[in-house]
C-alpha cells in the first residue's frame, strides 16, 4: 500500500470516529464548539504521529511481553509535552478541553494505531497512517463542534453567523444527547455514501469488522448469562 493510501484510508474509509466509531469519549465531551474539537483533534493527532514514530522505531527492542505499558509510557511522554504546550502558548483552550487533554493517553485510537500498526510497519508508514487517522479524527471533531455550536448558538468557530440569534440557546446541542444525536446523523450519512459508492461499483457493501449486524447481540441482551 502507497503511503498515500495509507493516509487517505483515515479521513472516511477507516474515520475512526465516523467508521471506527472509537474516541467517544473525546468526541462527546469536547465537540461543543469548532474550536475546541479542532484543538482536541491537532493535540490527538500530534501524539498519535509522535507516538508512531518512536513505536515503529522501537518495535525490534521492545520485548513483546512488556510491549503496552511501553506504548502507554511513550503515548504519555508526548501527551504531556502537548499539555505544557498548551498551558503556555494557549491557556484558554487548554482550559476549556481540561482533562480530555491527559486523557489521550487512554484514547484507544492512540494505543490502538500503536499495537495494531506502527508495532508491524515502517516509519514513513506509520507517519502516514498517524497522520490520515489523526486528520480523520480532527475532521469529525471539528465537524461535529461547528454543526453543534451552529444549532446552539448560531455561530461557526466563535463567530457569529445569524446576527439576529440574541435568544436563549438551543441547549440539547450544548449537552451529551444534541451530541450523540448529531454523530448519529454523521454515521447514517458516511454509510450511506458507502453503501451507494459499493452499489455504483457492483459489490455487496461490508461494514467494517464487528460493527455489523451479523456479529451484533443487542437484540439478544435478554438471553444472555
């Protein structure tokens, strides 16, 4: 696979919010505004390039045994060099996204790229896949902040788009459900396009690995011990 490949296969075949759907947590707590979800997206994607790229120069010395509390503790290195930054060239948004900013240490999206990528592939790889899934991930951060800071208060990136909103604001999309409610209206959207893209191209559409209905047990939660 070309190192283009590689990073164009992050921003919507393999989205890892979108498609993936992994980083939840970051994804419904921070995207109240544009601005926040692009700041959390650069600071993920930063330490995802980072991390990679020390991962996949590691990987022959790091024995397998020990492999994930080493990934944790280079993961973590470069999350606090993010948050030094932050705390001195951007104070305010350091404080608006608050304990997401540590968090990314546990973002699955981080160790998983590590463990199930930069662990097997090149360096030059490993930079082009941190940084296609780091560019998908501030895509939907970012994309969901705008629509959600839209609907609640008028605006786009703090700037006020509908002059005459002076009204209270349209508080579900300042709370978890307008969040939740506006990444399902993204998902359903991103399938589709999937699913007319597999149609125009004469194969059956096949949603990734463990998110299809086949390996689903919700329907089935009753039954199970």
């Amino acid at each position: 696979m070309t190192l283009f490949k590689e990073f164009s296969k992050g921003i919507i075949k393999e989205n890892p919010v979108l498609v993936l759907l992994l980083g939840m947590c970051p994804v419904l707590g921070v995207t109240t505004n544009g601005v926040n979800g692009l700041g959390m997206g650069v600071a993920t994607t930063f330490v995802l390039v980072c991390s990679n790229i020390v991962i996949s120069f590691l990987k022959r010395i790091i024995p397998r045994k020990v492999r994930i509390p080493c990934y944790i503790i280079i993961i973590a290195t470069f999350v606090t060099v993010v948050q030094l930054l932050m705390e001195a060239y951007l104070p305010d948004l350091n404080k608006s996204l608050g304990l997401f900013i540590p968090l990314i240490v546990v973002n699955c999206i981080v160790l998983g790229r590590a463990e199930a990528f930069a662990s097997k592939n090149s360096i030059p790889d490993s930079i082009a896949d941190g940084l296609g899934m780091g560019a998908g991930f501030t895509l939907a951060l970012a994309a969901l902040g705008v629509t959600r800071e839209f609907l609640a208060h008028g605006m786009i990136f703090d700037l006020k788009v509908i002059t005459v909103w002076q009204g209270a604001p349209f508080s579900l999309m300042t709370f978890a459900p307008g969040a939740f409610i506006v990444l399902g209206v993204f998902i359903a959207i991103i399938r589709k396009l999937q699913m007319r893209k597999a149609i125009r191209e004469g194969r059956i559409y096949t949603p990734p690995k463990n998110l299809d209905c086949a390996s689903c047990r919700v329907c089935d939660i009753d039954k199970i011990e």
